[in-house]
C-alpha cells in the first residue's frame, strides 16, 4: 500500500462518508472534511472523541489510548490516535 492510497470512513448514525489516508488520524481526516466529530487533547487520553468501531480495522499511533482492555474488547476506539487499515465504520452513541 502506498501513502496515496486512502480509506473511507463511514459515521454513523450521521451518515457521513470522509476518506482518510492510512499516516493520518481518523479524527484528523473526519475534521478536515468538516465531519461532526468532537475532540480536545487529540492525544488519546480525555476521551472526549471516543466511539464505537463497528466495522474496519485500525492501529494506533501509541502504544496503549485511555482505553482499558474491556473497552477495546467491546469494540470502543479513540479516533484521536487511531490510524485506519481498512475502510471503517465509526459509530458515535449519544
């Protein structure tokens, strides 16, 4: 894969559609596509962008987010710090 190569992102239940590349955070893609994303540290500990992964595949930029092994397990990701592998669906629950 190559750094040109970009993935969609799908938000829901807004419906949103953004493309990110895989060197980029998923947060950073969804904002410069104007997507209603929320964020404050942008580093993967306030939280405050956390939501749901219901489909794709993602790594992290480091080596453990604010996340404890039970919310990764259930599927919960910090798109702050998560780079996509794959096309991804990101659900936000209010």
């Amino acid at each position: 894969m190559s750094s040109h190569d970009v993935f969609h992102v799908t938000l829901l239940p807004h419906g949103q559609r953004f493309e990110a590349r895989p060197d980029e955070s998923l947060l950073k893609a969804g904002l410069r596509a104007m997507a209603p994303m929320q964020s404050s540290c942008r580093v993967g500990t306030c939280r405050t962008c956390l939501c749901r992964l219901d489909s794709g595949s993602i790594d992290y930029e480091i080596e453990w987010p604010g996340l404890t092994r039970e919310e990764k397990a259930e599927g919960l990701v910090l798109p702050c710090v998560a780079r996509p592998l794959s096309d991804v669906v990101l659900r936000y629950e209010a």
